[in-house]
C-alpha cells in the first residue's frame, strides 16, 4: 500500500516559491508521515539502501520518545539525508498540543519539477516555518529560513488564512514563535501583512507557562532540554522510561558518540551531565 506523504520545509519551497530550486539549499529532504507508517516507511527506505545516521539510547527510543528519524545513504559525493516526522515540533510538550491532524487536514496537492505531491497549504505552512523556527533555532537563526517565511507571505499571502492561523496560535500555544518569526520577517524583508492581523498578533499575550516553556526550549542547554522534556511528559511510567534510557542508553549509543574504552565514555557521559548540572545551579 501506498504511505500517505507529505513534502515539508526546503524541499517543497525549493519548487513551490523560488524561481530556481537550486536557488535554495537544503541539508536534507523532508517528510511528514503517519506514526503508524513509520515501520513500513523505514523499511521502504532501507532497500533503497537508507539507514539510521545513529544509534538509539535504546531499541524503539525514537518510536517511542521521538517525533522524527533521521536516514541517509552514503553517494559519491556526500550523502543523502531524508528525515521522517510524524510531529512537528520536536519537543515531547507540543506532541499532544500541536496535532499532527490539523496540518494533515490543510495539505493540498501540488506539482513539484515533474512530480506531483502533497504540501501544507499555506496557512499550515506558515505556522509549521514559525514553530521549526522559533522553537527549535531562535537561539541561532539562519537568514535562509526567514527568507522563506517572507517569500511564503509575499507570494502566497493573499491565501493566508489569517484568522485561522492566529486561532491555530492561541490552542496550540505557540504564540510566541509565531510573533518572532513574522517580527523577524517583516523588519529584515518588509513584507507586508494585513495591518490588522499584526495588531491582533502584538496584543496576544501567552500564559506564564507557555513563556517559560519558551525560555527553555530556546536555552540550547542539553540537561535542561533533557529536564523540561521530563517535567512535560504526560505519565510516570513514560517519564521514568525516557530518564532510564537518558541516563544508562545502550552500549552500542555509547560506544558510537564516545568511542573508545566502553566504561571510559561511561565516564565522560556522567562527567558531561555532573558538569551541566553544575553549570545549571
């Protein structure tokens, strides 16, 4: 049976807005997919000789845990690289708040080159480029992505549903990434957004919690992303299940991102945290 797709970010931008594809470079191609799919998607992948670029802390973590897999093949230059998500935002506090279904219920088919797919129409295009932005890299934001939230506003504005995507930024909790993003557009590419849009996006005001949450997803501290993904986890049982994996992961994940004497990266992994830790305090 034929897995459901839908093309994200570069590799859809790069034929759907830029005149030229190759005008836009992209690391990596990719794709929303159903989580029940990703067992048959990653299996598709493997026999077109893709395989996991790491080892996971334990078997199933990222199924379990995660919200994208990473999979590339080696080429004769470089590598190929397609990443799989079944969420779009990688923090475990967004799973349930930010459905994967409301974007699946605004993709529309396209023709990208000479293939014919499925991207987010632009309203869930544009919130998805606001919260992979502003979430996951306002600490250090590349200047291609927020040329790609200008272009998307420049041409494909006038089919923004405005109304929806603020109503989308109030449920979803993601009012903040939303109004950097658009800031962040508008000073360095001066779009032009509906005037009374932008008022009503400058005087949304997130909850204290959403606030926090924000600092600490941007902090780009590797204990403090692992402590809020814990606090956040819906369950005690999986809380305990993703601190037990964190903490003493396999030695295959060890021997692979240390290296070395096996109890020797023990070592340095506990070091790395007593030293975060320490730095947190």
């Amino acid at each position: 049976a034929v897995i459901p797709v839908v093309v994200l970010k570069g590799a859809a931008l790069a034929f759907w807005l830029y005149p030229d594809p190759a005008l836009r470079p992209m690391g990596d191609v990719d794709l929303l997919i159903y989580h029940d799919d990703l067992s048959r998607a990653q299996s598709s992948l493997a026999t077109a000789g893709y395989t996991m670029d790491r080892v996971e802390p334990r078997p199933g973590f990222i199924r379990d845990f995660g919200g994208q897999l990473a999979l590339s093949r080696a080429r004769p230059i470089g590598a190929e690289r397609i990443e799989l998500h079944w969420h779009l935002a990688e923090a475990p506090y967004y799973y349930c708040r930010l459905p994967s279904a409301w974007f699946w219920e605004r993709a529309e088919a396209v023709r990208l080159g000479e293939r014919a797919v499925r991207v987010l129409n632009p309203t869930a295009l544009l919130l998805h480029l606001a919260v992979h932005l502003g979430l996951h890299h306002a600490g250090s934001p590349r200047l291609i992505w927020l040329y790609d939230v200008a272009l998307l506003i420049d041409k494909e504005g006038s089919r923004v549903d405005w109304e929806a995507l603020l109503d989308a930024a109030r449920a979803f909790k993601v009012i903040l990434p939303l109004q950097q993003t658009l800031d962040g557009a508008i000073g360095l590419f001066g779009v032009s957004v509906p005037a009374d849009v932008r008022d009503i996006l400058g005087s949304l005001r997130s909850g204290a919690a959403e606030s926090r949450l924000f600092v600490m997803l941007t902090w780009q501290e590797p204990l403090r992303a692992f402590l809020v993904d814990v606090a956040t986890m819906s369950g005690w049982r999986r809380r305990l299940s993703f601190a037990w994996a964190n903490l003493l992961p396999s030695t295959e994940y060890i021997r692979q991102r240390y290296g070395g004497n096996l109890w020797d990266a023990y070592w340095a992994r506990l070091q790395r945290g007593l030293q975060g830790g320490w730095r947190e305090l």
